[in-house]
C-alpha cells in the first residue's frame, strides 16, 4: 500500500537546540499516535509535515506530492487539514463564518456547496447548535471543536492534529476521541498528545519521539508489549527502577530491570512508553 | 494560480483591523487638521503636523497583518502572499482616499509641495505594510502590530534626534536639500516595497541554517 506521508531524514535546528534529527517515517491510513515529552519535537514535526515549517534537510511527500516546490506544496495543502496546538480565531466571527472563512481560504468557491460542506462539519464535530453564536461567547472545548471542524473542511486525506485535548475536561476529551476517531476512517490522522489513554483508545499505531528522534515506531500492543517482564510492584521504593511511582493501593509500581523474584505485573501503554523514553534518555547521556 | 472570489475578498476584508486603522486614520486627520488653528504659527507647524498625522497612519498600518487565526489558517492552499497582497490592495483605497483628507484639511497656502510630501507618505506607510510583512514572515507571533508601533515610534524619534545630517529625509520645504531629501524618500520606498515582497513569501527552505555553515 502507498504511504499518505513518507518522510526521510527530517531535520531542522532552532539555534544550537536540534528540534528534528535525521526523523524518517511513513503514515498510512488510520490514527497514528506521536507520544513524546515536551521539547521531544512532536510540533515540530507536525508543523513540518503540516508545511507550516519548512525543515533544513531531508524530504517528503504527502498523498504522492513533494511541499519542497511551490506547486508541491499547494497540492499538499489542498488535501490536507491542521489543527495546530493553539487555534486561534477572529472571535467575532460565528462558528459558521469561521468555518466557512477557512473553506474560502480551502478555494471552495462554489458558496451552496461550500456552506452545505460547512454545515456537514459542524454537524460532525457537534456542534449545529451553536453554529450562529461567536466564537468569543464557546467554551474552551467548542472553541477547540470550531478549530477542529476548520481542519476538517474539504473532506482532507491527511489531517494532523497538535494536542487537541489539552484543556479539555474528561466529559470533553471522551467527545473529541470519538470525533478522531470517526476523521479517522478513510484518511490518515496523525495525534500528537502527551495522554497514552489517548493512543491505547484511537491509534492503530504509535511513534515515541524523544530529543528530535523518533525512538519507537509500531503498533500500541508493540509498545506495550516492551515492558512485558519489566513492570513489577514492591512494597517500598525500588531504587534500582528507572520510573517508579506509588500507586493508590500503597505499594510501588516500579518499570526498569526488575529484581530477581520480583512480583511482576501486566504492562500498560504507559509503561511501554516510560521504558522506551529511559532507553532514549541513556541513549542521549552516552 | 490561486482563485480569487468575491466571498475571499470579503471574508479577508472582516478580519482587517479596521478599528485600530480608524483610529490612527482619525488621531492623524485630527493632527493635520491642527494646522488650521495654529495661527500664524501654522507657516512651521503645518509640515511637522502633517508628517506626525503620518506616522500615526503608519501606526495604525503596521497591525495591518496581525491574524489571531493565522496558525489555524497556516496551511490553507491560499498563498500567503495572495493573503497579503489582498489586506493590502483592500486598504490602499482607504490609505489613498485618507491622505487626500489629511491633505486638504492642510490650508492650501502652507501645504508643502504634493508630490514630495505624498512620497513621504507612501515611503511610510510601504515601511509599515513591509515591517509587519517580514515580522509575519520571521516570527510565529498572531499579533505582532503592538511591537511594530512601538519600533516604528522609537524609529521615528531616532531619525528625527539622529539621522546625519547629509542623509536628511525630515527637512523643511525651504532647505536647499529638499530636493535631495525626496530622492532618498523614493529609495526608502523601493527598499521598503522590495523588503515587503521578500517578506511577504513562503520559503520552501529556511534559511537560517545557510547562514550558519556546518549546522
């Protein structure tokens, strides 16, 4: 199958910090979750991939186009929907006339068909109701669906989402994973997020970014499945653990090497994740 | 080649910061219209009021690309410079039609000479548009207009306090060095046009890294 995105040495340096290194990935259809900390490069490379940015080496094409030429870039651009990690708006705009001022910009130029698209989205992101109201009077998370409906105007291949859930409440977060997951039939949707329950629940597959690199490309049960027989409780503090927390029971649960005859425990994502970033971290050290 | 409708142009027209663009167009109209109550003084005044209402257009020019939308708007298929040139073909008429005011609000007998002065005008205001085009261009912020002003104002004191005297550009209509001033205003409206363009683009490549060999 031909890849939405195929990516090969990505780089890019904001002064002496190397924000992307030498990153090579390919998307295909479905969710795909970026996990990484803060600083990892998740924007970046969403930015990157979004042609927001452009990056100082490496190359890629999205759905068969090159943004490394203008016209590249443009078809890009046509096939695709962002949603960066602070949407902004006009606020005296209401949430159809922003939507809408994105479709113009989308070169939708037949108005019947273009406000019969509009109206599609907001419906689809839930938000109907509210489309005749200023966007300075929504809330945090009908704001955030107005930028999401903005992204998905135009029915795009790729869409690449920056942290959507961030700020919402768990209510909303629930809501906004069931509008990912529906964008992410039939297209490919690339999530950056800092929540694992976010990747376990919507992705098919998973990368783990860490210093600009990406550290772990596969699937959540791949990523799981590293720290099987590395996840192990204890009654105190493992001081030989590389992530250890107590947990609401009392006792420690601890990831790394475990002892020997330690009680071992079922991985999570979540493990699987903070093992892989303790690789990446000894990596960075050495 | 990008498609340019009707509702594009209206859609881009409500997101002008025309509050901001009325009320410097409103202070600078008011500061030209000063010279008709300045009595006798108004022989001096008339020209320093007239370049005052100036910057204070200019001011109100530099927030001419601030887009609180412009990262959800980042990477529609609308060329930025399209997006650009748009704002400002919309606001030239506006620009045009407002310096006509300032200029009649100017007693006809101590109006300086309108072809200078309206170079002077276009030099600034072209220095604005630019600024906020490579501001755009250089730095992800929404609303870069504020930072403008305030460099434009501090810009404007320097070259008043400071500029050599050789170079003048802010001279009085009866200095022999009038005429040379005017030449330099229409080199400051080249560059300031060639920067706005350069600004205005989309690089497929950053250049920051050219600059800096070995990275």
């Amino acid at each position: 199958m031909t890849p939405t995105v195929s990516a090969s040495g990505l780089s890019l340096r904001y002064g002496g910090t190397r924000a992307l290194d030498d990153v090579s990935l390919r998307l295909s259809g479905g969710v795909t979750g970026l996990l990484g900390p803060n600083g990892a490069g998740k924007t970046t490379l969403l930015r990157v991939l979004a042609t927001a940015l452009p990056a100082d080496r490496g190359a890629f094409t999205v759905l068969g186009h090159d943004p490394g030429t203008a016209r590249g870039r443009q078809e890009v651009r046509r096939r695709l929907g962002y949603l960066p990690q602070t949407p902004g708006f006009h606020p005296d705009f209401t949430a159809f006339e922003f939507v809408d001022y994105v479709a113009i910009l989308k070169e939708m130029t037949d108005r019947a068909a273009r406000h019969r698209e509009v109206r599609r989205v907001l419906d689809e992101v839930g938000l109907a109701d509210v489309r005749g109201k200023r966007i300075r009077k929504l809330s945090g998370g009908m704001r955030q669906r107005v930028a999401l409906g903005a992204a998905l105007v135009g029915d795009p291949g790729f869409l690449v989402l920056d942290e959507p859930t961030v700020g919402l409440d768990p209510e909303q977060r629930m809501r906004f994973r069931e509008f990912i997951a529906g964008a992410g039939e039939g297209r490919t949707v690339l999530l950056s997020t800092h929540q694992t329950e976010d990747v376990a629940m919507l992705c098919h597959r998973v990368l783990v970014m860490a210093g600009g690199r990406v550290r772990f490309e596969g699937t959540p049960a791949e990523l799981t499945a590293r720290a099987a027989g590395h996840v192990w409780s204890s009654t105190e503090r493992d001081p030989g653990a590389k992530a250890g927390w107590r947990t609401g029971t009392g006792s420690f649960r601890n990831v790394g090497d475990p002892p020997a005859g330690a009680d071992l425990l079922e991985p999570t994502l979540e493990d699987g994740y903070l093992l892989t970033l303790e690789g990446a971290g000894a990596e960075v050290a050495a | 080649m990008p498609r340019l409708s009707g509702d594009l142009i209206v859609a881009v027209c409500r997101t002008l910061p025309l509050g901001l663009l009325g009320a410097a167009g409103g202070t600078g109209l008011l500061m030209a219209g000063l010279s008709r109550t300045t009595g006798e003084a108004g022989e001096w005044l008339a020209l320093p009021l007239l370049r005052v209402a100036i910057l204070a257009f200019a001011m109100g020019l530099v927030f001419l690309l601030d887009d609180p939308a412009r990262h959800t708007t980042a990477t529609v298929p609308t060329p930025r410079p399209v997006r650009i040139a748009l704002r400002v073909a919309l606001v030239v008429p506006v620009a045009a039609a407002w310096w006509t005011a300032a200029l009649l609000l100017v007693p006809r007998d101590l109006r300086p000479p309108g072809a200078d002065i309206t170079l002077e005008a276009a030099a600034a205001f072209a220095l604005a548009v630019s600024a906020a085009a490579v501001a755009v261009r250089r730095s992800d912020l929404t609303r870069p207009g504020p930072r403008l002003a305030a460099g434009l104002l501090t810009s404007a004191m320097l070259v008043l306090l400071f500029w050599p005297g050789r170079w003048a550009l802010l001279v009085p209509v009866e200095d022999e060095r009038w005429a040379a001033a005017h030449d330099r205003w229409a080199v400051v409206l080249a560059g300031a046009v060639v920067v706005g363009v350069l600004g205005a683009v989309e690089p497929l490549r950053r250049w920051y890294w050219r600059m800096v060999p070995g990275r």
